[in-house]
C-alpha cells in the first residue's frame, strides 16, 4: 500500500502536464513502516535522458540521478521507495518497456496525460517473478504513522 499526499498527487500531475508531449519521470522518497506501508515524503523530479526523439513514450534515468537521490534521502532518513512517469496520450497502465526496466519492490506511478491535461494516476508494483505488474493499493489521506481508524468500531 501507497500513501501519497494529495498535493504530492497535484505535482506528478502538474509535472507530467508540463512534459508534455514527452513523459516525465522521477523518483519517490519516502518510510516504510513494518507493514509495509509506504509514506511517499517527497517526490526528485528526475531528467528524462532518452533522446529526444524517444521521449513521448519511453523515459529513462541516469545512474547518477538516482545516486543523488539516494544520497538527499540517506540524509534526510528516507529510502527510495519507487518512480513515477507519465505517459502522453496513452492510459495509465505499463507497457511492456516499463516491465523490463522494473524492479521487485518498488512502487512505480503512472499518470495519463490525454492532450496536455493530466487524468488518471495509477499505482503498481511488479510481480516477484517479474512476470507483470500488480496494483498496488493507495491512499491520498497521509495521518503520519497513527494506525488507520477502524471502520464501526
Ligand atoms: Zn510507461
């Protein structure tokens, strides 16, 4: 499970929106508590280093942005919990691209922008077997490390 705050939700729109009509990427930072629930904290805009050309369908991070990353969140007590990217008039759902670059673990975002305008936003994490991805519940309400109330009781 994702937890990711609502104006966490509006940048990853407003940057995939900005990209447009090449995919943005970047990297989640954030805790992940005993049951693994994962609190995204901050988002690291990361450059996409794909040639231009390639851009409106295919992202790509150097290894250098990713070591920053995981610098500014060592030093910040936080771990890299996954990445998000947009894809341009295309849904939110990951291609085939998207699976060969994937890593067990992580928790990877995808938001669908359809002609410029940010829409839906999904939320994966893929297969042990790297066979396919899997949806990864989520939650736009963040209540720090309290226990979520139980419904009736
Ligand atoms: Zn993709």
């Amino acid at each position: 499970m994702i937890r990711l705050e609502r104006h966490l939700r509006r940048d990853i729109r407003a940057e995939g929106e900005a990209a447009y009509p090449d995919e943005c990427c970047g990297i989640l930072l954030g805790t992940v508590d005993a049951r693994d629930t994962r609190t995204v904290a901050k988002l690291r805009p990361v450059v996409n280093a794909r040639e231009a050309g390639e851009r409106y369908h295919r992202f790509r991070m150097e290894a250098d942005d990713i070591l920053r990353a995981e610098r500014l969140a060592r030093s910040e007590g936080l771990d890299i919990l996954g990445f998000y990217h947009s894809h341009p008039d295309q849904p939110a759902v990951p291609s085939g691209y998207d699976r060969e670059y994937a890593l067990p673990w992580y928790s990877y975002v995808i938001v669908a922008v359809l002609r410029g305008k940010a829409r839906s936003m999904t939320f994966w994490t893929l297969a042990e077997d790297r066979s396919r991805f899997l949806r990864e519940r989520s939650s736009a309400d963040v209540s720090g490390l309290r226990p979520e109330p139980r419904r009736g009781a």
